[in-house]
C-alpha cells in the first residue's frame, strides 16, 4: 500500500465515514490513477477537468456514479493532499428525479411470498418487519435479537448511530424457526461462508427478483420495504403495524420455500 493511500484511508477513518463511503473515494482515486498512469499528486486542475469530461462523455457514468467519483477525488485533494481549493468547473449531469412509488400491504405480502428461498424470505421479512436499511439488514448478528425484551439492536446505523427496533412476537417466531434450520452462530443472515454476511448485492437482486415474480411495478428497490414500514407504521398509529405484519409474516412462512 502506498502512503498516499494510506494517508487517505486514515483521513477518512478520523472523520467517521462508512465502509462503503470508504471504498467508493478510494476506488474514484484508484481509477484516476490508472487513467493518468501516475500518482494523483502530480495532476493538475486541468487534467482533473478533462478526467470528469471523460467520465461524462466517453464512459458515459450515471449522474449518481459521476458525483460520487467527483466527491472522492475531491476529498483526496482538500483533506488528504493539502490543496487550498480545488477549482473545477465541472458540469456533472443531473440525477433524474423519481419519486418511490409506496407499495401497500398486499404487495409486500405479494413480494414476500415470490421468494422461494427460505434464507431469502425471511430476510426481506426482516427488512419491512423493522423498517431496516439494506446496510443495516446485512450487519445484523444473532447476539442482536433480544426475544426476551423483543427488541432488535441495529449497531452503527446511518451517521454511526446505534439503535434498538422493537420485534413483533410474529417475528420473532420466524427468526427462531429460521435459526433452528440454518444455525447461523454469527451473522443473521450468512452467505456460502458462514463466517461472512450476505452481501448488500445479493439482497438488493433478491428483492429486484421477488418484485418481478410478484408483479408489481411500481419504482424502487430494496429501500422500498422501509419506507413501506415507515408508512404503514404511522397509518396505523404506530400500533397496529406488528399485527398486520404478523399476519403478513404468517402467510409465507409455508414450507413450500427451498432452503
């Protein structure tokens, strides 16, 4: 590892950003480097211009893809490399503007239900069960289920705040039942390796999956299921949500799922 990139990784640690945020700068920087073939410390303004026009024009980045790598470059400039300011006039594409389409009780029921896989369905169930991030969903633990409390502890969500979701009793029913077939002795939800979480990929395509096998249409992926909880949450006073989930959880948790 060379210093500069040491020195970057260390600047972002000191400032509390997250591991994906992390990775993304670092592989905005990397991808700079190998375009230039030398170190980022001997560019100019104007090769950093011609970069983003390059990104734009030849590679043809999202407008989303385009403003995380013109974040990362510019965080290695000003917090890591010292530069007084970084003067660039860069004209990045605008991110279309699509406003999530909710999806109601009986789609989520729909959706859940598609998932064939056992592992699978009760993670999506977890995810609108308590109104997760896919982030979130992905790092949880068995040792965070407290099923005497039923209480769910979400550690180091967005902004590295720690937090507890409370549990319906259906949910916790179903996340014993699945620890009884697949014995998960550290992450919740595990991939081949035990020893290794599910990857927020494999989550996002197993919604994306059970969304067209349901049916349903409507724009959004994965984040999709927390706003739903969000919504049906505060539709129902803040009260009912669990029962309607129960009975939501009950219904496809049948044995026709594979595992």
């Amino acid at each position: 590892m060379t210093p500069l990139r040491q020195k970057m990784i260390d600047a972002m640690l000191v400032r509390g950003f997250a591991v994906r945020t992390q990775q993304s700068y670092m592989d905005a920087v990397i991808q700079l480097s190998r375009h230039y073939h030398c170190s980022p410390a001997l560019l100019s303004n104007a090769q950093l211009q011609d970069y983003f026009l390059y990104l734009v024009k030849e590679r043809q980045l999202a407008p989303a893809s385009c403003r995380l790598s013109f974040n990362g470059i510019r965080f290695l400039y000003l917090n890591v490399l010292g530069w007084p300011e970084v003067d660039l006039k860069v004209a990045l594409p605008k991110r279309k503007q699509r406003i999530p389409e909710l999806l109601s009780h009986v789609e989520v029921t729909r959706l859940l239900a598609a998932v064939e896989n056992r592992k699978h369905r009760v993670m999506l169930t977890t995810c609108y069960g308590c109104g997760l991030r896919v982030s979130e969903l992905m790092a949880l633990q068995v040792r965070d289920i407290d099923g005497e409390r039923l209480l769910l502890r979400v550690t180091q969500g967005k902004g590295g705040k720690d937090r507890q979701v409370i549990l319906s009793a259906s949910l916790l029913q179903l996340l014993r039942r699945y620890w009884r077939i697949f014995h998960p002795t550290t992450w919740l939800f595990y991939g081949h390796d035990p020893l290794s979480s599910l990857s927020i990929t494999t989550a996002q395509k197993v919604f994306q999956t059970a969304k067209q096998k349901a049916e349903i249409e409507k724009i959004g992926g994965i984040h999709s299921l927390r706003h739903a909880y969000a919504t049906h949450q505060l539709a129902a006073g803040r009260a009912c949500p669990a029962k309607r989930f129960g009975h939501a959880a009950a219904s496809v948790e049948g044995d026709a799922g594979s595992q």
